[in-house]
C-alpha cells in the first residue's frame, strides 16, 4: 500500500487523472486552506512524484502530503506561465509549506536595465537575487532560477541583446558610431544570440525593439507583438519584398514557439484562470458543434451541455467491461461515471459489447425518470462520442433507433489513428415509419461523412480528452476483474 491508497476517492482519481500540461497544482487541508502551491512542466508526472517518492521526501513535504486531502490544478499553455501563476499564487496565499517563497534570499527577478542616453544606450536583462538596484524594471519574485534562464535562452534567439559588461555608448547613428572598450564581436553575435552593438553592427532605436519586445513577453503582450509582424508583413507582401515578408513570417513562428501563447501576466490569479479555463471550455464546445453540423435544432450549446463517451476494454474476449464518462459544459464530471461488466459475449466482439453498453444505458431514459436514483443515468445526453471508426458508430446507432431516440441524440465515432470523426449525415432524416425505419437506417449506415477538428484546438481537446478518461476509466475496471480472475485461479 501507497500513502496515495490511504487517501480518499476522489483525491486518489484527481491525481491519477492529472493533465499531461504545464501549470501550478495547489494541495489543500480538511479545512480547504491552500498549504503548498507548485509548478510543473508536466502535472501528471509531478504531482504522481510526491506519492511514488514519498518516503525519500523532506519532512516538512511528507507532512504536507499527510495533511493533504485534495489537489488543484490550473492549467496553463507554457512554462513561462506556470512560474508567474506559481509566484502569483504563493504571493496571494501565503500557503504553509512553501518555505522558499517565505525566504526573501530565495527570491529571483528578471532585471530590465533602464535605457539612459550617451550612458547605457544598450541596457541588458539580467536575473538577479533581489530589486534594490534603482535604474530598472523588475518582473517577479520567481522560486526557482534555472526555468529564468531557460526562457530567456529561447527567447534571446528571437531577439537578440547583449549580456557582457562593456562599455557601450552610441555616438553617431549616420553614420553608426559607437564609443566601447572592446569592438571585437563576442561568440554570442555568432551564435545568432546578440547583434554586436560594440561593433556597430545594430544601433540603439533597434536594439530596443528586441529588448522592449522581450519586457513585453512579460508583460502578457506577445499578441500585440505579433499583430504588429503581421501588418509589417502584409504590407511586405503587397509591395513583393517576399523574402523579407518570408523573414517576418519566420520570426512570427519563432516567437510562438517561444512563448506557446503566454497570456498571463503578474496579476493573473487563479480566479482569472479559471475564467480563461470557462472561457476556452465554451469556445470549444462552440467549435465543436459549428463543426459536426448537426441540425441546431438538436445541437446546440447550453447551460449543462452534456457528452457522454463509451469505450470496451478487454483481453481476447476476456472480463470485458464497458465504460462511460461525461463532460459537463467542458469539464470533466468523474462523479457521473459509470462502468458496465459486458455480460453477453465471451469472444471479442467490440461492435456488440457496444451495443450491449449503449442499450442498458439507454433503457434508463425511456424509464419514469422520477423513479431514478442513479443522478448519472436521468439526463439526456447532447452529443454521445463512441471510441471507434464506422463500425463502432453504426452498431450504436442501430440501438439509438431501437429506442426512438435517433432523432434526439446526436452521435459520432472517434477513431484513435488519425482523431477521425466520422457521423452519419442523413441520421435526423431516418422515418419514424416502423416498418420501414429499420430498414432505411442500415442504408443510411453507408453514408457516413468525416469531421477533422483544427489541430491543438479547444474542440479537438474536449474530444481526445473524454476519449483519454473513457480508455482509462474503462482499462482500470477491466485490469480489477482480470487480477480477481486469475486470484481465484490459483
């Protein structure tokens, strides 16, 4: 046994399920207080970390994890984000056990030098221990060093400044002159990582483009960094300068790989997280129905707006389990999950185990809903995702026929390969004629279009997302059932 199996439930699935992205995780008491606050590239690996290590832990982080009864987590698009939301947080929650940030020797900050002319034309950034030095622009306090200086290594190679001590004072811009006690270009300007102002080779009006750009980095305005390349691309364009316009365009990559979308800046909470988070789970829904193009009329977004997602697991035909999980506007609801042990077939036989699944759910809607107690099983779902390609589809529609509910749940398979959606375009034309609808629906099986959802968008996220929960939820019940199996088989 694990400290983690000595925690409950649900606290024991949010870390399992933890998102594979960068962000901050904040573990909380009985009390709900906030008592550690942590960033990490990847949340899985290292919120798993406290519970795989835990015996090789510090004292004061093992106690931090036995008084732990649940975990956070936000979200974020890079790992420049997730150090500012850390220090945000730690800022306005003053948690417990984060002893570095209560250390002021510990503190690191991004130093912007001030641009004073004919003395230091040619500021530089520099991280430092503390925000005494007058003459400069300070971001932070930061907890950890090293993640500083990855970032500004990436992004000194999209703009370029200078790093050494030497004297640098502009005399002339026409032509460009400058006053230094060394003229000799460094291994940086070879590198591609400075642009040699001691050697007259930039002067100081473009020099601080580079360095004001990467303040504003910072500052959360990479977006108007980037619309300001592309109007100066445009314009390169039309005047069919397109080698410069191809360099511009080049930079515009560059810096997106840089900062992976920074939108957070020193005054993002969580609060304000979160509201991006609400705000990113709407637009996908959005993109997502705009792009299955289903009849608004049975698809549209609402308060409560409910997929449901159904995969089979099993071994050759073995313990095979079916299972569900729901998504609410977004958000995943692990509450809502439900597992069935797949009882009619001992071969495999995945299109049957699917509609064995889909029947005995669906039997519930068609029941006197006020007799129900399981809350998971009353509400109609929006949209129904089934784990797999044509054949998967077709053989749940059949039972969506089978209870008259073809017209009122929408439905679509998602194959793992390509992320593939397929629908069947003609499914809210099939007749209620019942000596002929069981008919024309299986011709109607032929006719099946395909939906491929803009790469790294919101919609292809909720998809793959409670895809990922179905195939895991569904894997962790069947792995329970084969472990007892081969138990009593000894």
């Amino acid at each position: 046994m694990t400290i983690l199996d000595t925690k409950n439930e649900n606290f024991q699935t949010t870390v399992r399920t933890a998102p594979k992205k960068p962000g901050c995780y904040m573990y909380k008491d009985s009390s709900g207080t906030i008592i550690y606050i942590g960033k990490a590239k990847n949340l899985f690996n290292r919120v798993r970390s406290y519970f795989m290590n835990y015996p090789k832990l510090e004292i004061r982080i093992q106690q931090m994890i036995d008084l732990a009864v649940e975990v956070e987590y936000l979200v974020v698009d890079s790992d420049v984000e997730s150090i500012i939301l850390e220090t945000n947080l730690i800022k306005k929650y003053h948690p417990k056990y984060n002893i570095l940030m209560r250390d002021d020797k510990n503190y690191s900050w991004i130093l912007f030098e001030k641009q004073i002319k004919g003395k230091n034309d040619f500021p530089r950034i520099r991280i430092v221990r503390d925000n005494s030095e007058p003459n400069a622009d300070y971001f932070g306090p930061f907890p950890s060093r090293l993640p500083l200086k990855n970032i500004l290594r990436r992004a000194r190679k999209v703009f370029p400044y200078a790093s050494c001590n030497r004297t640098i004072v502009q005399v002339s811009n026409d032509p460009l002159q400058v006053e230094t006690n060394n003229s000799i270009p460094c291994l940086y300007y070879h590198l591609g990582l400075c642009s040699a102002p001691c050697a007259s080779k930039e002067n100081r009006e473009d020099y601080m483009k580079n360095f004001n750009n990467i303040k504003r980095i910072f500052q959360g305005q990479k977006g108007e960094i980037i619309n300001e390349l592309e109007d100066k691309m445009k314009i390169l364009s039309e005047s069919r300068e397109y080698e410069k316009a191809a360099e511009v365009r080049d930079r515009i990559d560059d810096i997106q790989y840089v900062t992976k979308r920074i939108k957070i800046d020193n005054n993002v909470d969580d609060i304000v997280v979160a509201g991006l988070v609400e705000a990113a789970r709407e637009n996908g829904i959005n993109e997502l129905i705009e792009k299955l193009k289903f009849p608004a009329s049975v698809l549209s977004n609402h308060k409560g707006f409910r997929i449901e997602c159904y995969d089979i697991s099993n071994f050759q035909g073995s313990n095979p389990v079916g299972a569900m999980t729901v998504m609410i506007d977004g958000e995943l609801r692990t509450d809502l999950y439900r597992r069935f042990k797949i009882q009619i077939k001992d071969t495999p036989d995945d299109f049957a185990m699917h509609q064995e699944m889909l029947e005995r759910r669906l039997k519930y809607l068609i029941d006197d809903q006020n007799k129900l107690k399981d809350e998971s099983l009353k509400q109609m779902p929006d949209l129904i995702i089934v784990d797999g390609g044509k054949g998967q589809l077709s053989s749940t529609f059949l039972i969506l026929k089978q209870f008259g509910l073809e017209k009122r749940i929408p439905i679509v398979g998602l194959a793992k390969r390509e992320e593939e959606i397929f629908k069947l375009n003609n499914q809210f034309d099939v007749s209620n004629n019942e000596s002929k609808g069981q008919e024309k629906a299986k011709k109607l099986l032929a006719k099946f279009g395909r939906v491929m959802l803009p790469r790294r968008s919101e919609s292809l996220f909720i998809v793959q997302r409670i895809r990922d929960e179905a195939h895991r939820f569904g894997i962790t019940f069947h792995r329970k059932l084969r472990s007892k199996a081969m138990k009593l088989n000894d």
